[in-house]
C-alpha cells in the first residue's frame, strides 16, 4: 500500500537526529543575536572603545599600562634595541626602559592598582611589575613619583638608583636621580619610605633610615681631595620638607588624581605644571631662580641678591 505521507515513527533515529540539530541550531542563534544586541547597548553607553579593552586584571598581571602621556615617551624592551613611541593604552612588560625628554612625562597603572608616574628627562627600566606581588623600579636619571595601595600590600616595593635603594609599603612617595652630582632625592607626602645607601661595592646598607610623611633625605657623594679616589657617601638624613616642596605635593594633588586611591579613571590625566613645579622645587626651572626653601639650597639659607 502507497501512502502519500508518510509519518515517521517516534522511533526513527535519523529523523531525530534532524529535529535535534534544528533545535540546537535554532538556539545558537537566539544566543548570538542576544549577544550582538548586548554588544550594541555596551557600545552606545559606554563608547566604541569598550568592547576592546581587555578584562580587568588580565594585562595587568606581570605588566604596566599607559594611562595617560604627554610630550616625548619612548620605550624599548631590553639594554638594546630600537626606541618606539609610547602610546596611551599601551602595555608594557618587564625589562622595558622607559625615557622621557623635556615637558614630556608618563602615567602607568600598575598591578594592584598601584599607581607609576615617570616625569621629564627621566630613564627608568621596569623590572618586576607584579609577579608574586614583586615590584621593583631601576631609575637611572630623571623623577618618578608612585602611589602604592594600602588594600594591595605588595610583597616587595623597591626603587633603585646608582645612589640608593628606596623600599615602600603604603605610601606616596618621589624618588629622584640627579646624575651631575650622582645624588638621590627621597621625598615623602604619605607613610614611610625606609632608605639605604649603596656603598662602594653596590651593596645596600644593612640599616635602613625611614623617611616618614612630611619629610625627604638627600643621598650622595662627597668628593675626596685625590682626584683618582671615589667619593665616600653621605650619611643619610630624613628632614622636613622645605617650602617648595610641600607646594610642589599641594600642586599634584590638586591637579592630579591618580595620588588618591578613590579617583578611578578619572583621575588618571597628567598635568604639564607638575614637572615644571618640581624644577622650580630643585631651582632649575627656565627663567625661575629657586627659592630660598629650594631642596638644593636647604630651609633658611637664601640667595644673595646681586648689587
């Protein structure tokens, strides 16, 4: 007998197997047409620059990310290589070497939170940007400030210059290089800043002298009287800031949010005043004598005044 129709039996495992596939087929593309529709809301509300940020802590883990930079920023990976541009949202790794010429500066978000801000003619390799909480910073000339987060304590905060080594927990704090006279600046606006000098060897002093909130420690070389000896070190000092630098955190701190811990992105903007506020600081702005608190000069001593 020849039926018109037939009805496959309930039975009939490749009639199945096709309703199956057309039911999963079906799903998968009320799942994609749900996560396109999402895609666009994410995109009309928050910009077309979010989908393309990676996730949170992902990039950030063992590296360093470009939040904001102005002037000439370039960095190569390594002791040689080409230099290239740094580029706002730019991820740096370890051994990178960053250098900043005139008016130009760099703000880097670290692991943690944790906050790297690389002012004008400044060298300073990267070296260890989070693994194991372990951070640690190579300044061969130049400023750099950092906010280290107190929710985040790192295992190891370490700053090196040829100078000196500067380890933090907690704090904001500037570390400065001056290769002319080979002398390190330690400054601190929150915490302590424990400091320990290098002797002839390059090997840290055992006893570290804490540089505590409102205070800074200049660290350097004395020049012997035999011109083929090495200077001795200085013996290291915490003191009160002196007034220019007291004005120098006041500016940074209105003018840029990424000193505080509850700024978020908005916060995350450089301002050129800054650096020149800190060459005024040290007496070395263009056209701007220092002032009689100049780090340079110390509290109370001032300028003779030319007749």
């Amino acid at each position: 007998m020849n039926n018109k129709y037939i009805i496959p039996s309930v039975f009939d495992n490749e009639f199945l197997e096709d309703l199956n596939w057309g039911e999963t087929k079906l799903k998968n593309m009320s799942v994609r047409g749900m996560s396109l529709a999402f895609g666009l809301i994410l995109t009309v509300i928050l910009g077309p620059d979010a989908l393309c940020q990676p996730p949170q802590g992902r990039e950030m883990r063992g590296n360093a990310v470009v939040k904001d930079v102005y002037g000439i920023a370039q960095q190569r990976k390594g002791d040689s290589g080409d230099w290239h541009k740094i580029n706002g949202g730019d991820i740096l790794a370890t051994q990178t070497t960053i250098k900043t010429l005139t008016e130009s500066a760099v703000l880097l978000q670290l692991s943690g939170g944790h906050m790297l801000r690389v002012g004008e003619k400044t060298t300073v390799t990267l070296r260890e940007l989070g693994n194991d909480k372990s951070f640690s910073f190579h300044v061969l000339a130049g400023n750099i400030w950092s906010m280290v987060r107190k929710a985040n304590q790192p295992t190891k905060y370490e700053v090196e210059t040829p100078s000196a080594m500067a380890g933090v927990s907690g704090t904001i704090f500037f570390v400065s290089h001056d290769t002319d006279d080979d002398q390190t600046m330690v400054s601190t606006n929150q915490g302590t800043v424990n400091v320990r000098q290098f002797n002839g060897e390059h090997v840290p002093d055992a006893t570290a002298v804490p540089v505590g909130d409102g205070q800074y420690a200049q660290i350097g070389r004395v020049l012997q009287s035999a011109p083929n000896l090495p200077g001795r070190p200085t013996a290291i000092f915490a003191k009160p800031q002196p007034l220019a630098m007291q004005q120098m955190w006041r500016a940074m701190h209105r003018s840029e949010g990424w000193m505080s811990p509850k700024s978020g992105g908005a916060g995350f903007k450089l301002n050129r005043n800054v650096d020149l506020q800190m060459r005024a600081a040290r007496g070395r702005a263009p056209g701007i004598k220092g002032g009689k608190n100049s780090p340079l000069l110390g509290p109370g001593r001032r300028r003779r005044r030319r007749m």
